[in-house]
C-alpha cells in the first residue's frame, strides 16, 4: 500500500517581485557602463557588468519560476519545480563568466593605469545601490524558502555591497589618484561572486544528484518512526529534494498482518511524525507485513546493480 502527502508553495507574488528587480537590473546597468566608459574605472564597470549578469540571470529566474507552477503532466509526473534548480545552475555559470573578464581586464588596468572620475563613479555606484537595495528588499522574503529566489537574491545582495564598494572607491578618487586600487577593488569583486556562486552550486547539484538533504538524519528517522506503536521496523529509506522547496521521502515500513483500513491511521501518524520532526512534506509509504529483502536501512536492490555495474566495467576492461 502506497501513501503520500504533499503541499505545493505558491510563488505567485514571487514572480511579481522577480519581475520589477528585472526591470530595473535592465536600466542601472547600461547606464553604469556608461558612466564607467566615460570616468575610466573598471570597478565600475565590473559592477555594471555583475549587475548586467544579474537582469540575464533574473530572467532565467523569472521564466524557471513560471515553469516551475505548470501542473504535472502524464510525461512530467513530478512537475516542472526542479527546472528552478537547473536555472540556478545555470545563473551560477553566467556569474563565473562575468568573473572571468573582470579579472581579466583588471589585470590589463593593473598593468597600465589610467585617470579615473571619481564625480561620476560616485553617481552612478549610488544609482546601484538604490535599486539594488530595493531590488535586495524586495526578494528577500522568498530567499528563504526556494533555491531559484535565493539565487537572485544573493545577486542583488551583492550588487549592493559592490556598489557601496565602488561610492567610496569614488569617494577616494577626489583627493588621491590611487588608481591602482580599482582593479584591486574588481578582483574583490570577484571574490565575492565566487564565493556566492559556489555556495548555490554546491546545494544545486546536490539536489540534482538526489543527495540527502543537509541536517536529515537517516537513522534518526528510523529511530523515531520505529518507536511508534504499531511499527515494526523501516528500511529502504530515501530522502531527497525533489525540488529546493520540499523534502520527499521513500521507505518501507513493515507492520503486523492486519486489515487495509487500519493502515490509514497508522499512516497518519507516520506522515505527521516526519513533517513536525524532519519538515519532510512528502512521504511516500509502502506497508508490508514482512520485509522483502533484506531489512537493511538502505536499499540493497541499488547496491545490488551498483556492484553489479562495477563488476560488469571491470570485466569489460580486464578481459579474461
């Protein structure tokens, strides 16, 4: 017997606030880069360019999100969610892009510096951070339940330091010609990015990878559920993200022989059990009244054909 339990998470107001971000992230930038051409600085052009990276990448962020509400169909039964995931992914992948020329011309600027403006980097580095900050606000709420948002967050989060970054680098530029800090100040930029954009990755592909989400305790889990009165025992336990919003979970729950209906209940508990202790909304249950296989927490049928393919490999490349 099969049991499962899920609640979707609107986004609707997500995407609105995804959406004003995009649009100003589409202005501030250009006319940054104006600004940078004309002062001479490439920290502020690095700036315009992270947060021109930035509208490309909310755009991704917005388009994912849309995808992720489609219902699940007949060829997609999980839904569209994890596309969220793979936007992220991809954002990161623009973000180490645009950290690749900065650092580039940067080095070209530390080699041969030249005259900087400092009026008009400070006017268009306040530019920045008044949107960015807006743009920081106004995500702020969904980066703390979905991956895709709190991407874009991070984004704006950072375009807003850079910038107040970049102001007092202009700041600076008024009393002392210290050009030779506005590449240093590029390079600090992309440390920031990287560090950012690693972070997300790492949790990405994770998630991709069906891995354990951080802080699941498996054996914790069938600790708990087999303390419960009518429990025989757990194994063959799963526990991932289908998407950075929800945790699934997969397992065999053996039970004593006993009529259908009285399953429902036990299944209840078991359900309510796993989202007040491990916030897991999405169990998938099935009831037996022996083990089949071995009883092993983990699933010994995907350790069965992983051995196997390894031995398959090691024959195919070590003939007799």
């Amino acid at each position: 017997m099969e049991s499962e339990h899920h609640d979707p998470n609107p986004v609707t107001s997500w995407g609105k606030r995804l959406f004003v971000t995009m649009m100003m992230n589409l202005v501030i930038p250009l006319v940054q880069i104006v600004a940078g051409i004309l002062a001479g600085s490439m920290a502020l052009i690095s700036d315009a360019l992270h947060n021109l990276s930035d509208f490309i990448s909310i755009v991704i962020s917005y388009a994912a999100l849309k995808i992720g509400q489609r219902e699940p169909s007949l060829s997609q039964t999980f839904g569209y969610r994890r596309v969220e995931v793979v936007a992220a992914v991809f954002n990161v992948a623009i973000l180490f892009g645009a950290a690749f020329y900065i650092t580039v011309e940067g080095w070209v600027r530390l080699r041969n510096p030249s005259v900087i403006q400092g009026n008009l980097v400070i006017g268009a580095a306040l530019l920045g951070i008044a949107a960015n900050g807006i743009s920081t606000w106004l995500l702020h709420a969904g980066a703390k339940e979905n991956l895709n948002m709190r991407g874009a967050f991070l984004h704006m989060l950072t375009d807003t330091l850079t910038s107040v970054g970049v102001a007092l680098l202009g700041v600076l530029w008024l009393f002392r010609p210290w050009y030779w800090l506005d590449p240093i100040v590029s390079w600090a930029i992309v440390v920031l990015i990287l560090y950012n954009g690693w972070g997300i990755l790492k949790e990405s592909l994770l998630i991709l990878m069906n891995a354990t989400p951080p802080g699941i305790d498996l054996r914790a889990i069938q600790k708990e559920v087999e303390a419960l009165e009518g429990i025989e025992g757990l194994h063959h336990l799963h526990v991932w993200n289908p998407s950075s919003g929800t945790i699934a979970l997969a397992a065999h729950v053996i039970v004593p022989d006993q009529m259908l209906g009285q399953i429902d209940d036990l299944a209840k508990k078991v359900r309510d059990l796993l989202l007040s202790k491990f916030n897991i909304d999405h169990p998938i249950l099935q009831f037996e009244s022996g083990a089949c296989g071995s009883k092993e927490l983990l699933c010994a049928l995907c350790r069965s054909n992983y051995s196997a393919q390894l031995k398959a490999d090691e024959n195919r490349a070590w003939p007799e």
